[in-house]
C-alpha cells in the first residue's frame, strides 16, 4: 500500500502520465519559458573577430601569407605562413608548421621516370641504368593529428604541400 501523497509533495514530484491520462497542457513547461532574454548570450562575443585577428597576426610575426593551410581529413591547421606555387597553384611551401611530423624513415627521391621506347612499354633497365644518387631527396610530411599525408620535406628544410585545404589569410 502506498502513502497517500500531500499535495505539496505532489506538486514537487514530476507529473506521472500512464497511457491513456490526459495531461493538461496548461502544467507543461516550455523551454521558451525558461530562458531570459533579456541577458545576453553568454556565448557571444562581438570582438572576438578583433581578438583572433591580432592572436594570428602575432602568430606570423609581422609576415604576409598567401593561404592558411589545413589537413583534408581532420581539418586541423597546419601552417599559417606559406607561399603559394607559381606554376602549381594548388601547392604551397612553407618552412614553419605546426601539427606536421616527417616521417624521416622513409625516403622519396625526385628523378626522371624509367625511358619508355616507341611502343609505350618500359627501356629494360640494364641497357639505360639510372644512378640512385640522382634527384632531390624527400621525406613524407602526415598530419600530426590523423597521420593523413599533406606533402613532403626537403633536404633544405623546406616543406612542401600539395594535399592541404588553402584558406584565405
């Protein structure tokens, strides 16, 4: 058996409906009634556009930037201050970064591709040799965050993005 229930203990317990009771629509509370208007929201800032622009400008310490550049997978920002190739405008080179890591176990090198005859099909390689030493010598660049692969590292400490979303700086 149950304790009868005061109706100020009623009034404090959320309303039970069971199937099937009417519920009368005048005791629902709605969330509009709940929020004060007349506060501002706390979660807007009207200069915070001024407070991000003077954080990224000394953030470049005083350098133009063709593009802010970002990790297609994750979006996280990787370099802020690049130059923009000339010729191959969707890549960038940059020498500072941030969220990179170079993978310098692995090794790409720049060269000329194998000879190819008349027909299309690869020169046998013994009869044009191509020395190892030559060409550039690389290092994959991945994004710190999902390890995506945005470019590579130069023997020059230079690094080079060719898989990266410009934004406008």
């Amino acid at each position: 058996m149950e304790p009868e229930k005061t109706p100020e203990a009623a009034a404090k317990q959320p309303m039970e409906a069971e199937a099937g009771d009417p519920v009368d629509p005048r005791e629902l509370v709605s969330s509009d009634d709940e929020i004060d208007y007349s506060v501002e929201p706390e979660f807007y800032d009207p200069d915070l556009d001024d407070v991000d622009e003077r954080w990224m400008n000394r953030q470049r310490k005083g350098h133009t930037s063709d593009a802010v550049l970002s990790c297609p997978a994750c979006f996280t920002t990787l370099c802020v201050d690049c130059q923009r190739h000339e010729k191959y405008v969707n890549q960038y080179r940059a020498m500072f970064v941030r969220n990179c890591k170079v993978k310098t176990d692995q090794i790409l090198r720049e060269g000329k591709n194998k000879r190819k005859n008349r027909k299309g099909k690869a020169a046998d390689p013994s009869t044009a040799p191509e020395p190892e030493s030559k060409g550039q010598v690389y290092h994959p660049v991945c994004c710190e965050v999902c390890s995506t692969e945005v470019g590579v590292f130069d023997e020059d400490e230079v690094y080079h993005f060719f898989n990266v979303i410009p934004s406008n700086s």
